[in-house]
C-alpha cells in the first residue's frame, strides 16, 4: 500500500474515534472540537454522521486510488473539512485555537500528501 493509502487509514480510524464520540458521548467533542459554544446531543449526532461519511471515503480510498471520482471526492472532502473548521474558528468563534490546529494538521495534511503523490491513472478499458 502506498504512504497515502496509509495515511487514509490513519485518519479514517482517527474519524472513527470522532463518530463514536459523537454518537455516544459527545463531551470529547465539547472539550476537544467546539469548546467555545454549547453542543447539544442532537449537534454530536449530526457530526457523527459527517464524520462517518468522511471516514468511509477515507477508507474506500485507501484501498482504490486509482479511482479518480472517489480520489476526488476524498481530496475535496479534507478541503470542505478544513473550511468548516477554519470558519468555526474565525466566523463563529466556537472553537479554541489550540483546537483549531489539532484537526486543521488533520485536515490539511491529507491535501498535501494527496498532491504530492502521483495522480491515480486512469484504466482504459476497451469493449469489444
């Protein structure tokens, strides 16, 4: 498996902690995401779900980077995490910087190893 491919999976079983959390016991999300506000049960649920779709492609990708729709789609889904939370921060003033740069190093470090790897090729597949 390639470097990226690892790195998926690390940050997929990292969302993974995050969906729990947000399912089952949201004060880790309080306390280490959205500190500056109050979080309801409802908003720990809805991140959960978020965070599993996010996990998923982090997975489904791991294992199928030559698959250029789900590459970007994963590529895209680290950008628009990194832009939530940047917005949270800066907008809405519901996170902590110190809690920004936690999952910001997260959210941006995956654009960073997607760029710098090679680009999956794409399969010609010809039917006769």
């Amino acid at each position: 498996m390639k470097p990226l491919g690892w790195w998926l999976m690390l940050v997929g079983s990292l969302r993974l902690a995050s969906v729990w959390f947000g399912f089952v016991d949201i004060w880790a999300l309080r306390l280490a995401v959205f500190s500056n506000t109050t979080m309801t049960e409802v908003h720990g649920r809805t991140f959960g779900v978020w965070t599993l779709l996010t996990c998923t492609l982090c997975f489904l990708c791991a294992f199928n980077l030559e698959n250029r729709p789900l590459y970007l789609a994963t590529f895209l889904s680290f950008i628009y995490a990194f832009g939530h939370f940047l917005t949270e921060y800066l907008i809405y003033h519901t996170m902590a910087i110190a809690n920004l740069t936690t999952v910001g190093i997260f959210a941006a470090v995956g654009p960073v190893i997607q760029v710098a790897s090679p680009r999956p090729v794409s399969r010609n597949i010809n039917k006769a």
